[in-house]
C-alpha cells in the first residue's frame, strides 16, 4: 500500500463538477492499493499518515503531527499510484489491487483514520470514480508512506 502525501493549505474533490470532499489546513493522501495488501496494511498506513511530523513548529521545524496542529485529511483512492513504467511508454496497472479487493482496504484507511482524527476531520473522494482533485501544496512538502519494502 503506498500513501502519497501532500502537506496543503487547501484542497478539494469534484466529480462531476461538484464537490464531494474539501478542506482547508492539514494534507491530502493519494492512496494506492497493491494486489496483496491486507487490512494490516491499511490500519499500519493510516496511523503512520496520522503520526507524521511533516508540520512546522514555532521554530520553522517540521515537528508536529497532523493532530497536533488541528489540522484535515482528504483521502482519495488513486490506483495509478501502482503504475509500472519501466517497459515501453504506458504504464501497467498489472500491480494494483482489482476494486473489488481494494475498495474495502480503502474504506478500512479512512476508517482508522476517523478513528484517530474524527469524523469531521477527513473527507474523501470517490472511490473509483473520474475526479478532479485541487489542492495547494505546502512547502511544497510531498511524502511517501509505503506499507512493505
């Protein structure tokens, strides 16, 4: 399982020109779900994503955790995070977890992260719908959370 994240000053989902999640401070999470993962791994990524210190303190150190800063998530399902371009032109997909595999993974993550955070403090996308995702990075500040080496 691998979370993309951005640290963001704002950001939304749209699907179908209306928007189904939004926040102001906090991150967003890209997450991609690999054929394979398990609900161990959702749970492990979404305590990992809600205990990282990628904020900034008073001394301009990033040293505080989503929590510590009050900050929101939104969470959008993105397969294309398991893209393999090492052969030819177009990436294979061959990686990521069929929906009907993935789609309760996800629904798991977002579930542990409200567990942690709050219901009012995550918003999500879709999941496996065509959406529009703005947002304004921080920093920028982008990381990457993987479940297995």
């Amino acid at each position: 399982m691998r979370a993309l994240i951005q640290r963001v000053t704002s950001a939304h989902v749209s699907v179908r020109n209306e928007t189904v999640g939004a926040i102001q401070h906090g991150m967003v999470i890209l997450l991609g779900i690999k054929s394979g993962d398990t609900e161990a791994d959702a749970v492990y990524v979404a305590e990992k994503c809600s205990a990282l210190r990628i904020f900034e303190d008073t001394e301009e150190k990033m040293n505080l955790s989503i929590n510590d800063v009050n900050g929101s998530i939104l969470a959008v399902s993105q397969f294309t995070l398991y893209g393999d371009t090492r052969k030819g032109n177009r990436p294979s997909f061959i990686d990521a977890a069929p929906p009907a595999a993935a789609k309760p993974l996800y629904e798991k993550f977002v579930a542990r992260l409200r567990e942690l955070l709050g219901n009012e403090r995550v918003r999500t996308g879709v999941f496996g719908a065509m959406m529009q995702v703005a947002m304004v990075n921080d920093g920028p500040v982008t990381v990457l959370v993987e479940s297995k080496n």
